[in-house]
C-alpha cells in the first residue's frame, strides 16, 4: 500500500535544471559564465539541493501582502511573469500572511509540472484560525488575515508545520524546508532565541535531517536575519543551505564576507539570499530591509552607488542581484515582486553583462570591499 511518507518519498526532482531548462527564454542563455557557477566537491559536500536556473527566483512575502494589500489577480500575474521569464525557484513561508503567501503560490504551481521547479517554505510557527482577528497596521503583513499563531521548533511541530503546508499549498512535495526567524531579532523570542535553539537542535533539525534522508525533502537549513544562528547551526546539526536574509547585499556584506560566508564553505553549505534588493531599497523604493525608514548611511550610500551606475549606464536593481551571485557559496537569489513588471525586472537582470569599469570604481571609492566577488563580463 502506498503511504503519504512513500508517495512523497518516491517524488524526484533529480531533473529539475534539466526540466526547467526548454522554458527558458533566449536572454536566459547570454548570462555570464560566472552565474553558472557549481561547488567543486573539494570546496563544497555534496547535497541534494537542486540546481536553480538562472541563480535566482522569487521571493513570497508580497504573495503575503507584504507591505501592502495585493490582489489574487496581481499576484498571480507576478509570478506567470516570472515563470515565463525562466524563474523556476519559488520560495515561501507560513509566516507569510499567515498562509496568505503559500495558498498563492501552491494555487499557481498546481498546473506545473512537479520536476520543473524547485520550492521552499518554512517551519517554526503553527497557525490556527482566529475568528477574533484584528489587523495591526504595524505589521509587515497587511489585510485580514484570519489566522493566529505560536512557535514551535520540536520535532513533531515541524512535521506538522510541514504537512500543514503541504495542504496549504495543494501540491505534493516541498524541495527545500528552511527553519524560519530562530534569531534574536525575532521581537517574540528577543534574547529567549537561544532556549528555542535548545529546542530545535533537539528536535527541528534531527527531524529535517530523517526527512532528508527518507526523501520527503530535498535539503534543508535555518531561514534568519542574524549570521549567529547559522553558525551554531552549523555547529550542531548537518543543513544544506541557509537563507541568508539581509545579510549580504551590495550596500551591506562586509560582515558575512569576511565571517559567515568562509564558515559556510568550510561545511560545504550553500546560501539563498533573502532581501538582497534590501525590502526594494535598491530597486527605488523609500524603505529599507522590513521597516518603513531608511537609515540615513544607507540613503548616502545608495546616492553614491547610484552616481557610479548611472555614469556607467547600469541598472542599480541589476547591479544589486548580479553582485550577491557573484559570491561562490551563493546558489540563488529571491528578490520578491508584487508586480509582472517587477518579476520581469528581476529575471532580465539576471542576463545582462555589466562593465568591470563599473566594479572597479565602486572598489576605488571603497563602497564595496575589497575582496568582495564581483560578476566576470564576457
């Protein structure tokens, strides 16, 4: 008899690059060399993670009505713009609109063929209605969304998050499950992250690693904005990857260049960079990260870049995405897109040759380190 665990077991993504590959539209195979970038098996384990075509894909948090109210129609003409521009990496989360984000999602891939994508969500919150729900315009996510929620990082509550997602999403198999704001920035948990960690360390993450094993997933990791869960993640437990959220952008990176991104190559794990356009912040928006302000260093430092790239004639949003690829231990990028024009605009950045001229001079004016990996022109 055919259980859920074999059927989602028995489901393989072992040809997704390849599946993905004939949708691809014509810019998709002028990129760079460098954006094909694979780990050497000397610097990097072997995983099960799967390739991600183009370096990049689609982030879920307006697909949760991040920031704003989106519609159905919206959002979905968002990501049928991004499928048709060759993006096959969906990543989303429970978190995001409170399962606003992953009925989306699973609503437009359930017409797609299982092996021609690569989908991740995450885990740590258990959801349950709230008849008595009140909207906070404070919050991130915006609208009515009906629902409430508690953490929860011991082994069974991932299993329920993830079969809670499964069924949120319609679809039959998750490729990638990150475990979600285990951090200190996360305001309910504050300096009690490390008391959830304990937690997880004994409970999320021997869980994830038995579903990896058994084949129900595909690879997994911690999904945070803080470089100290992953590293003692790394310590205690055996991830893929992690999703390395506002950590390593063009207007910030010093920090996981010099620190989070060796250790991850030492253990052979890969990043997905969540945020790497900083909230919008690099595509022209007045916000900055997840908050509604722009520190003031940031406005400067953006207004100097800007100078560079426009003597350059460079897009600053292709800049942004094409600098975090440039990192070896980076696999993909997630910027989000609320829009078919914003989706569009991501995927077609991910194809242009920038100058070196361009790089060079934002070293020289000391606006990106030094040592920071920059994309080869060809």
């Amino acid at each position: 008899m055919t259980t859920r665990r074999n059927f989602l077991a028995k489901a393989s993504l072992a040809g997704t690059a390849l599946a993905a590959a004939p949708f691809i539209p014509a810019f998709a195979s002028k990129q760079p060399q460098d954006f094909q970038t694979t780990f050497s098996m000397e610097e990097h384990k072997k995983t099960t993670l799967p390739e991600i075509p183009l370096k990049a894909g689609i982030g879920g948090v307006a697909a949760g009505n991040g920031w704003h109210e989106n519609t159905d129609e919206q959002i979905n003409e968002a990501l049928e713009a991004a499928w048709s521009a060759g993006i096959r990496h969906y990543d989303t989360s429970p978190f995001y609109g409170f399962g606003l984000s992953e009925r989306r999602f699973g609503h437009f891939l359930f017409d797609k063929k299982r092996s021609d994508y690569v989908l991740s969500t995450k885990v740590g919150r258990l959801f349950a209605a709230d008849p008595n729900f009140k909207a906070n315009p404070k919050n991130l996510f915006k609208g009515n969304l009906n629902f409430k929620y508690r953490f929860d990082y011991t082994a069974d509550g991932v299993r329920r998050s993830v079969e809670d997602s499964l069924l949120r999403l319609g679809l039959s198999s998750i490729d990638i499950v990150y475990v979600h704001d285990l951090s200190p920035d996360t305001g309910e948990l504050g300096e009690k992250w490390t008391q959830q960690f304990d937690i997880a360390a004994k409970g999320a993450f021997p869980a994830l690693t038995r579903m990896r094993e058994e084949g129900i997933i595909k690879a997994w990791g911690l999904g945070v904005n803080t470089p100290q869960p992953i590293l003692k993640a790394m310590e205690v437990s055996d991830p893929d990857v992690m999703l390395v959220a506002i950590q390593y952008s063009l207007l910030d990176h010093q920090d996981a260049l010099e620190k989070l991104f060796p250790a991850m190559q030492q253990k052979g794990v890969k990043a997905v960079i969540g945020g790497p356009l900083n909230g919008g912040f690099l595509a022209g928006y007045d916000r900055f990260n997840y908050g509604p302000t722009v520190p003031a260093p940031m406005q400067e430092r953006r207004q100097k870049i800007q100078a560079i790239a426009d003597r350059h004639q460079v897009d600053l949003r292709t800049a942004a995405l094409q600098f975090c690829t440039a990192h070896p231990v980076v696999a993909a990028v997630i910027p989000g897109a609320s829009t078919a024009a914003q989706a569009v605009a991501n995927a077609v950045s991910m194809s242009k040759v920038l100058p070196e001229a361009f790089w060079s001079d934002l070293k020289s004016a000391g606006l990106i380190a030094a040592g920071a990996p920059i994309p080869k022109a060809v």
